[in-house]
C-alpha cells in the first residue's frame, strides 16, 4: 500500500524519488530568484545562498524563467541587503561561524535587472517586454545559446563586434544594414577608443559590401596606417586595396607617411559658394551683417568673389555699393581679413583644373570607398569644416537627385544611388544647436535614410550636439564617458535611459562600449574585438610567409609543378 501512488504524491513528491526520476538540472547556473519589480522600474533578483555576488557585475545578462517565458534582462545594478536593519548596526564580529550562518539567509546580495526581451518556447523570435515574470521566478545566467538566440550567429550583413562583458569565446555581431540605413554615433570620452570602434565599423561596411562610404580623415587614422596601443596598424587601404580610395589635401604629407594617395583634392575659389563660407561663420567670427554681405558680394563679383575679395584692392564691382552706403567699408574690410586664410590653405586655388566632387561621385558611384586624408590641415578647424561642407552639400544634391531619378522612371530614371555613409569628426562642430538645422549635416541628420545617405558622427561631446539631430541616431556605440550632460545627451529618446546609465558610468577606459538603438535588439555591453592580426586574417588580408604560400599556389596552378 505504501509503494501504490496517491494523488498526493503529485503535489508532495517522496524524498526517496531516484536519480533517474528527478527532473534534468538547468545547464546554466543559478543565480536567485525574483522578489520584486514592476515593467518600469526592472526587477529584484534576491540571490541564491551559494551564489557570490563578487561573480556579478552590470551588463552582464540574466536570464529569468517564468512558465514559458524566459526573460532576456540586463544587470543594472548590484547591491547588498538584510531582513533585519539591525544587522547594519551589529554585524557580527570576528566570527567566521555566524557570518557564514547569516550569509544568504539574514544578509544577502540583490540584483537589479531591466528585462528587455521575453522569449516564448515555441516561438522563434523575440519579443518586446510587456509584463514581467512571476514571484519567486527562478533566474539563471545567460548561456551561449541565449545570447546566440538574440543577437544572431555569422551571416552575411552581420559583423562580429566583441564578446559580452565575460562572457569569453560568445560572438555579438550588428547587423549592418540596419546601422547603414540610419545616421549613428560613436561617442567617448578622449582616449577610449572612438576612433579604433569607427575604424571597425568601417571595415565592417566594407567587408560585408552594405554601403559605400566616405570618410572625412581628420587626423588620418583611417586611409593606409593608424595608431594603436602597439603601435601602427593597417588602414582600410592596406586591408581592402582597390575597395579603398586615399584622397587628401596635403600630398607631402601623405608622402612622408607612406600612404598610397589616389587622388589629390584641390578646390577652386571660383567654386566656392556663400554657403560654403557661411559653414564655417562660427569660427570667423562673422557678425549676422557680415554673413549676409556674403550672399551679396558674391551677386556682384561672380564666380571670382573670392579670388577679388583676397586681392589688396577694393573691386571695382563695389565702388557703387560703398558710395551709396549699400555696403559698409567696415564691413567689407572685416570679410577681407577673415577670408585671407583661405590663401594659407594649399589646397586651394584661383581655379582648379577639374572638379573634386565629380572625381569623388565617380569613385562612389563605382562602389570604391573614399578616405579623405586632411595632412597637417586637420589641426585647422577651420579647413576640415569648410572642405567637408563644401563636399557634401554636393554629393547630397546628386544623390537627391539620382533618387528622384530613379523614382520618377522615364528616360531620364535610372538605378538608385547606392547607400552612402558620411564620417565625420568632431561632430559637434558641424551640428551645434545653432546651426544644424542649417547645415548640410543636419538635414541629412533630419532625412533619415530618405536619399540613401546617413551619417556616422565621432564625436567627444554629444552634449554639444542638437537634441533634435541625437534624436534621429538610430545607433549609438558608446564608449565611456563621465560628463553628465553627455551622458544624458547619449540617452535623449532611450526608453530605460536610467538603469543603462549605471551601465554606462562604469566602462572600463578601453575596449568596452554600450551599444544600443536601431542595429541591435537589446542594449549590449561588449569587448570590442582585438584589431590585430586575426582581424585582419578576417578581412582577407595576408602578409609574410602566408602570401608567400599564396604566391606559390598561384603559381602551381598557372604553371604546374615545375620549377617557379
């Protein structure tokens, strides 16, 4: 009678049930359970008496189970706490026994998670949060395959961008097309690596062919060598050959640095409009009078308004405008000495002998990426503004035009211009409050993925940005920063921006990024991948004794095995 099953042993199973009857343990270790939470605020996670909370640190992911969910959550933050607030008061002593006895029962570790995906078992694709787990839910931390079924494994439009925050040997990859069609960011502080991520994400567009892309190289770290933390490392040119085109404005300087120019960019006074120098009215210090006067000289003097402007005479062309007081010789004197720096820059001339944005758009057309190598001019503010302005208020005109092109079909239609992605440093510069939304910049920000052309702004400050222009950044890849109105900027229009924070605040100064926003399903704390050899193996370049081999077995199969 006592071995016959009763309804009881349903509800209350008997000690003695085998090993073999015992339901499989979770291959994933336990961490806790949840006591608390709501959707808006996140989850408490009251952790398990043999669960260290030493193990435990922001941005690494947990995995709570509920029925036949599993909810995808990020640790926020990690915190002690007691049953008793007496024991804060009276902790015990040099008592190793009690402290034992007390931990995990009397004091304990919590966790703070913000569930952001649920999971449903017979369901393939994740889902946005709208409820939240049961009390006393178990939670477990993520395993390889959760992470895998979230961000996705290697296929073509991926690219591998690190590890989860010790989670060593799992992938996370970014899905590309979706960071192409919308404009992102990489932000930080200086030092933490902007420009190594930039150069990554770069590599990945070319790589996986999602877009062409054009590149304003202020410091020249991207074209044929950049620095690293060991030294040089290879430039998109050096990886990518005839996909990659150098051009720049300062050929000596190339030279000297062994980079392989394409093309030399020389820009023509005579092809200069007043927007192009109102772009950069900021930093010349133009009164509101001034910038206006622009727009009229150039009316009067034509397409040589600057080339006459720059010459020790007053132009014929305004004896009128100055007699009749039209035009102030204060005025124009003041525009005078702020345009002579255009004659320091070697770049440019009275006329050039053919047209910079046509070579470019050729280039880009072609599908070749283009990396504009600024020289010695990239300590010049000034020059890097005013060139990439200048370049890009006409490579969008074409671009919106082909679209429309395309669009409206006919004789004239065409193919639709491939997708293009503008780099750009110092962002800020470009899309200060007060001018974005007269820069080109920012109506290419506003435009989304409109006219096939996005933005990928660099940039230290994002506090220095429009909130309108951050507001439309599809990806954010954030590396550390400590400013509290960059932080906030990071996070205008992010749902969940105050767990992420703490996330954020406590990046390590190198190789760690947040990545959140349009290119990935959830939030992501990574280790960014080693930009070495194994990276470069990656994009198909070798070197050494491997081209040697190469060489070899191209040699065998053009000419057998006889003697090379």
């Amino acid at each position: 009678m006592a071995d016959t099953p009763s309804e009881l042993d349903e509800y209350f199973p008997r000690d003695n049930v085998t090993a073999e009857a015992a339901p499989p343990a979770p291959t994933a270790k336990r961490l806790g359970m949840v006591v608390a939470g709501s959707l808006s605020k996140g989850l408490d996670i009251k952790l398990d008496r043999d669960a260290r909370i030493e193990d435990t640190a922001v941005g690494r992911y947990v995995v709570v189970q509920s029925g036949d969910y599993r909810f995808f959550s990020l640790i926020t933050d990690v915190a002690l706490d007691s049953t008793n607030p007496l024991i804060e008061k009276t902790p015990p002593d040099a008592d190793d026994f009690v402290r034992e006895v007390m931990q995990g029962t009397s004091a304990f570790g919590r966790l703070h998670v913000s569930p952001m995906l649920a999971l449903k078992e017979d369901e393939g694709e994740p889902k946005p949060v709208k409820t939240v787990p049961s009390h006393f839910a178990p939670a477990f931390e993520a395993t390889a395959k959760d992470v895998n079924r979230i961000f996705g494994e290697a296929q073509p439009g991926y690219w591998q961008v690190g590890e989860p925050l010790d989670m060593e040997g799992i992938k996370i990859y970014l899905n590309l097309k979706r960071f192409a069609e919308r404009s992102s960011g990489v932000f930080g502080k200086s030092g933490t690596g902007k420009t190594y991520l930039t150069r990554m994400l770069l590599a990945g567009m070319i790589q996986e062919n999602v877009a062409v892309n054009l590149v304003f190289d202020m410091h020249n770290e991207y074209g044929w060598e950049g620095s690293g933390e060991h030294g040089k490392v290879k430039g998109l040119k050096q990886l990518y050959g005839s996909r990659t085109a150098i051009f720049t404005l300062d050929e000596e300087s190339s030279r000297r640095r062994g980079s392989k120019v394409d093309y030399v960019v020389r820009i023509g006074y005579d092809t200069l409009e007043p927007e192009d120098v109102d772009s950069i009215s900021g930093i010349l210090n133009l009164t509101e009078v001034q910038r206006g006067a622009l727009y009229t000289l150039r009316k009067k003097l034509g397409h040589a308004w600057i080339a006459k402007l720059l010459s020790d005479k007053v132009p014929e062309e305004l004896a009128e405008s100055l007699d009749q007081k039209t035009l102030l010789a204060g005025t124009l004197g003041a525009i005078q000495r702020k345009l002579d720096m255009f004659a320091r820059f070697g770049f440019m001339a009275e006329t050039s002998r053919e047209s910079a944005v046509d070579r470019v758009l050729e280039y880009l057309q072609k599908g070749v990426n283009i990396v504009i190598e600024f020289g010695r001019y990239g300590n010049s503010l000034e020059a890097y503004i005013l060139v990439a302005n200048f370049l890009t208020r006409r490579i969008h005109k074409a671009y919106v035009e082909r679209k429309e092109a395309a669009q409206g079909g006919g004789a004239a239609g065409g193919d639709e211009p491939r997708q293009l992605v503008i780099t750009i440093e110092e962002a800020h510069k470009f899309l200060d409050p007060l001018i974005a939304k007269q820069t080109i910049f920012g109506t290419i920000s506003r435009e989304l993925r409109k006219y096939n052309v996005t933005l990928l702004i660099v940039d230290q400050r994002p506090s220095g940005i429009d909130p309108e222009v951050m507001s439309q950044i599809g990806t954010r890849v954030t590396c550390l920063l400590d400013d509290e109105q960059d932080i906030r900027a990071v996070f205008s229009g992010i749902s969940g921006a105050s767990e992420l924070r703490q996330v954020l605040a406590r990046l390590d100064t190198r190789q760690q990024a947040l990545i959140l926003g349009h290119a990935v399903p959830m939030p992501v704390v990574v280790r960014t991948r080693d930009y070495d050899a194994v990276f470069y193996a990656s994009a198909g370049f070798v070197e050494g004794d491997e081209l040697q081999a190469r060489r070899e077995r191209g040699s065998r199969s053009l000419y057998g095995d006889g003697e090379l």
